[in-house]
C-alpha cells in the first residue's frame, strides 16, 4: 500500500509563495500521474495541476501561469510552487497519485494540506 506524505502548508498573505511537497512511501512502485487537487467547504474537490511521467503537465485556468508542479520519479515526489497566490487560493490541498497495471488503476491520496492565504 502506497502513502502520500504531504508537507509544506501554511498561512501567507496574498502576493506571497509557498511550495508543497508530497512524497510516496514507495519508491519502486511507478507512478504514472501525479497531482495536486484542493477543496474548500461546500465545494466539490478540483483538480489543480497535474504531471506525467513524461513530465506532461496540465493546469488549471485559475491556477495557470502563477503555479508550478514538478516532480521526481526516482523519488516518487511531486511539488507544487504556488506564486502570486490569492485569497482564492485558500482551501486545503491533497496530493495524488495514480497507477495503471492492465485495466486496473491503483489512486492514492494524502492526507491534504491547509493553505491560507490572507488579504
């Protein structure tokens, strides 16, 4: 069974940067996708960037040109470098991490990290 270890939430005012980490518990076990998604109350849980292992990268639109992810196979780690961040940017976030064996997916989530970010 693979964890998600999360690190690297915090409370920064707006304009500001933070940097999030999420490493596997497994290293030999590879990892095709790797994401990030958040989730504020009352809201349903969106995806906000994604990787490859390729390094193929996906982002959404309210996130794209501000945020960055990035990751390590040899590590099974992804990162995500949130700049310019907003009040909207607020919720918590959880890293996952998807595998496909045949026809089967083998999904991953962490336990999610809290990101506030002040006006």
């Amino acid at each position: 069974q693979v964890q998600l270890v999360e690190s690297g939430g915090g409370l920064v005012q707006a304009g500001g940067s933070l940097r999030l980490s999420c490493a596997a518990s497994e290293t030999s076990f590879s990892i095709d996708l790797m994401g990030w998604y958040r989730q504020v109350p009352g809201k349903q849980r969106e995806l906000v960037a994604s990787i490859t292992r390729g390094g193929s990268t996906y982002y959404s639109d309210s996130v794209k040109g501000r945020f960055t992810i990035s990751r390590e196979n040899a590590k099974n780690t992804v990162y995500l470098q949130m700049d310019s961040l907003k009040p909207e940017d607020t919720a918590v976030y959880y890293c996952n991490a998807a595998a496909w064996r045949a026809i089967i997916k083998y999904d991953y989530w962490g336990q999610g990290t809290q990101v506030t970010v002040s006006s």
